[in-house]
C-alpha cells in the first residue's frame, strides 16, 4: 500500500521542478528551437522552391535557346539558300551575257571574213583578169604579127559567120 | 529521410551504451543484498547475509550452516523501489540526505545521518524524530511514537528520489540549453554533434505527437509537450543506471507520475473549449439518457489523467522489479552458477526496459497531446457527430 500512497515531498519537489523545467526550458530552450527548426525548415522550403524555380527558369532558357537556334538555323539555311541561288544566277548570267557576247563577236568575225573575202576574191578576181588581158594582148600581138596569120583569121571568122 | 538517418547511428550507440551499463546493472544489483541487510539492520539479516556473502564470494559450503534468515527478495525489491532518507552506495557506505520537515513550530532542516541509518532518534529543538520504515515519525517524551505530532509535520526532505530528481532536471537543463545555443550558433545550417541526435527526438514530439492530435494548434503546448517528454524520458533512462546518480526509482514512483498526470490534467482542463464541454454537460444523446451520461462523462475527465498516472508507475515499477527478482534468483538459490541464467536474463530485459522507458514516455505525451486535442477540438468538428 506503501507503494501506491504518493508522499507530500516527492510531489512537492517534482511539482517545482516541474515548474522549473516548463518555464526555463519554456522560455531559453523550446522557444528558441522550434523556432530555429521552423526557421530552417522554411529556409529549406524557400531554397527548394527556388531551386525548382531555376530550373523551370533553366528549361525556358533552354527551350528559348533552342528556339532561337532553331530559328537561327533556319535563316543560315535560306541566307545561304539565296546566296547559291544568287550566285546560281549570276554565273548563269555571265555565262549568258558571254555567250551572246562571243556570237556577236563571231558573227561580226563571220562578216568580217565575208568582206574580207569578197575584197579579195573581187581582187583576184580583178588581178585575173588584168593578166587575161594582158596574155590576151600578148597572145594576140604574136598572133597578129604577119599579115597571113591576120588574114587567115579574118577569112576564119569570116568563115564562121557564114556557117552560121 | 533525413531523419531517419541521423536517427540511425545515434540510437545504434545508445543501445551499446545502455547495454553495456545494464550489463552493469546485472552485475551491481547482484550486490544488493548487502544494501538490503544493511537497511533492515536487523542482526539475523546481517549474519544471513554474510553467509550469503560467504557463498557468492568463496563458494565456502562450511557457511552454508550458519544462522539462517532466509533470504526475502520481496524485502529487498520493494525496498528499492521505495523511496529513502539516504542514498545507499555500496556496502556500508551511503550518502545522507538532507531532511527537510515544515513542523507547526518551524522549519527544520538536518542531516539523515543523524538517525545512523534509522537505528537512532534525533533530537532538535523542537521534537525528538525517529526513521521508522524509512517514514520520519515524531516520538514523544515517552519514546513512543506520537501520532497526532506526526501528523502535523510536512516531510518535504531530499530524498533518494527527490535528488535523483533535481539530478535530472540539472542534465536536462544542461543538455537542453547547451542545444538551444547550439541552435542560436548554426542558424540556418545542418545540426552538429549532440543537437543532430536531439533533434530528431524533438521533430518526433512535434511530427508525431503534437501535430497529429492537436493539429493547427500544436505550437501552443509543444513546451508543456517536450518537457514532459524528456522529463520522463530522462528519469526512466536515470533509473536504469544501477550505481550512484542513477538507480532511483523516480518515474516509477506514483507522487512523481501524480504531478505530471496533475499537469496533464490542468493544461487539458484550462483549455478546453466549448466542444469539451458540451460534450461532459450537453452530450449528443436524447435528455433522458443525461443523468447517466454526465456523471460518466465527469468521471471520464478524471480517469484519463489517473490512467496515465498509473500506467507511467506500473511500467517502470515493473520493470525494476523484473530486472530486481532475476538477480534475486541468485540468492534464492544461493548458487553462482544461476548467474550464468540469470545475468543474460537480466541484461535481455535491461535492454527492454530501454525501450520501455523510450515508450512510456512516448505513450505519456502521446496520450496528453490525444487529451489536450480533444479538449481544444474546434466546433465545425463536432458537427458531424
């Protein structure tokens, strides 16, 4: 019975120390704990929400990147697109530009080589027949140089009229 | 998870330690008889006790014939599961205690070893005192105990239990205003050393205890909460130490587990809102059933305090006595070879009691924080009944 029979001290002392560690450990331990602990887990809290914010901040800047690569990309393709084509034409051009170029030049060579030829074909053609002539009259002051060679061709020509 | 892992490695260590010192414990206790002849003081229990002390010592059968007092376990366990006037060490040597009596005709303070361990009356100025069973009584000119002047006096002394007491509250006053600077020192930053070992018990007591039962409104009574905890916590784990600033059977002592299930009781009471009420005064039952139902819902405040106050001092008392009778074995029967039974025995059930003494104190703040959540239960809870 002893054992279940609370004594007056023991429950006075338990009740001040009681009293004692409520208040002191109340005020200059627990307070300053929870604190500090809901203090860190908020810092905690703050820094991981930051830390998914980053990240979220980081992919955007990723997927802009990307974009912007993308759309960079594109407009190399079409700037160097229009530089071929550019270039495409400008040969083509050139080529075209020497072409008729070389046709005239080979049509105005052609005429040339036609004046050319006909001016010479005309002096040979003149040289002929100056030296025709000139073997004529040759040919026929030989011929004619006795009266019976000149007579034979009367009497020849003569002859031939009245053939005909 | 984080936690979980500082838990870890701590509690592992904990449980070396602690299983080491009960393995201390086992071979301590096993000194007992000596304290509980010595206490007794009577000349057949010192001589049994010799024998005793012959047969453990030389294992000399030529003792085993002396004038026997047959060894009372039952003596020597509800002895230290008493309270005392002095704190007993080893052998014949004990520290006194210091006696404190609020008398009508004063206060008087003296030294226990006044009484030379109970076998001589003390007079002061006042009355002539006497231990009788470990109780201060007064006696009278006569030498015969003086009923009615005894009653009239206050033994509030520093007993055993009372310093084992203020030794406790001295470690948790240290221990905790050490980690509240450690806290001030690392804002912000991971816990260091012991405050990392604190520090999960505190998150359990907020986590699991508080928030669960008391929901939005736990903040409020975490300091009454945690002082609970670790008051009991501390006293449970200080018992379990066989030697010097240990060994006292504080929280197993029911003036101990009164106050707190007092506090408890107060703090429940105190902040009980409407819905608390109500539901005593104004159950949700038709009116005929009232008359029942009050009175036993009346009874229902009180009985929940006197629940925990007596399941804190079953348990640990319990478990003394456990760890207490398993030595004993091995004075009943007066063989050193039992040791080997009973050592490990002990050391198994030590190893218990820690648990024990985690999970009283657990169930003690849980069941206050379920107490004191019902109390302060908001109203648009109450609605759905």
């Amino acid at each position: 019975m002893e054992l279940v029979t609370p004594s007056i001290g023991l429950v006075f002392w338990t009740t001040i120390a009681f009293l004692v560690l409520i208040f002191v450990l109340g005020k200059f331990a627990w307070k300053p704990i929870m604190q500090a602990l809901s203090e860190r887990e908020q810092s905690i809290e703050d820094a991981l929400s930051s830390a998914e914010k980053a990240k979220e901040e980081l992919t955007r800047l990723n997927n802009e990147s990307e974009q912007l690569l993308k759309v960079a990309r594109a407009e190399r393709d079409t700037i160097l697109k229009e530089a071929k084509q550019l270039r495409d034409n400008m040969v083509a051009d050139a080529k075209g530009i020497a072409q008729t170029e070389a046709n005239k030049m080979i049509a105005k060579a052609k005429v040339e080589i036609d004046n050319e030829k006909t001016a010479a074909l005309a002096e040979v053609k003149s040289q002929v027949a100056n030296l025709s002539i000139e073997i004529a009259e040759k040919v026929l002051r030989k011929q004619l140089e006795d009266k019976s060679k000149q007579e034979a061709l009367v009497a020849d020509l003569l002859k031939e009229v009245k053939l005909s | 998870m984080r936690r979980i892992g500082f838990f870890k490695p701590n509690l592992n260590k904990f449980i070396l330690v602690f299983a080491f010192l009960s393995f201390n414990t086992a071979i301590l206790f096993a000194n007992e008889p000596t304290k509980n002849a010595d206490s007794v003081h009577t000349e057949a229990v010192i001589e049994a006790n010799d024998s005793l002390h012959a047969t453990t010592d030389s294992v000399a059968p030529a003792h085993e014939n002396a004038a026997e007092e047959k060894f009372n376990p039952s003596e020597l366990i509800l002895e230290h599961i008493a309270d005392a006037h002095e704190w007993h060490l080893w052998g014949h040597t004990s520290i006194p205690l210091p006696i404190i009596l609020y008398t009508p005709k004063g206060l008087e303070v003296f030294s226990s070893s006044h009484f030379h361990h109970g076998e001589q009356a003390y007079t002061s100025a006042n009355y002539t005192y006497k231990l009788e069973e470990n109780k201060i009584v007064v006696l009278n000119a006569e030498n015969e105990v003086d009923e009615v002047a005894t009653k009239s006096i206050i033994d509030i002394s520093i007993t055993k239990n009372v310093c084992s007491l203020l030794i406790s509250v001295a470690l948790l006053l240290f221990i905790f205003l050490s980690v509240a600077k450690a806290y001030k020192k690392t804002v912000g930053k991971a816990p260091k050393g012991f405050q990392s070992m604190i520090e999960p018990i505190i998150l359990f007591v907020r986590d699991d205890v508080a928030k669960p039962n008391l929901g939005h409104k736990y903040a409020k009574f975490m300091p009454f909460l945690l002082t609970v905890f670790f008051f009991i916590w501390i006293n449970n784990m200080m018992g379990l130490i066989p030697f010097f600033p240990g060994g006292a059977n504080v929280s197993g002592n029911i003036a101990f587990t009164m106050v707190l299930a007092l506090f408890t009781f107060i703090v429940i009471t105190v902040n009980g809102g409407k819905v608390y009420w109500s539901h005593i005064f104004a159950p949700h039952v038709p009116w005929w059933l009232y008359p029942l139902l009050v009175p036993v819902e009346i009874f229902g405040m009180f009985t929940k305090p006197i629940a925990l106050m007596i399941r804190l001092f079953a348990n640990i008392t319990a478990g003394h006595i456990l760890v207490l009778s398993l030595i004993s074995l091995i004075f009943i029967f007066k063989s050193a070879a039992i040791a080997t039974v009973a050592v490990p025995f002990t050391v198994f059930i030590s190893v218990i009691e820690l648990l024990v003494a985690f999970l009283q104190a657990y169930i003690f703040t849980m069941l206050a924080a379920l107490f004191i959540g019902m109390a302060v239960e908001e109203p648009h809870a109450e609605d759905h009944h």
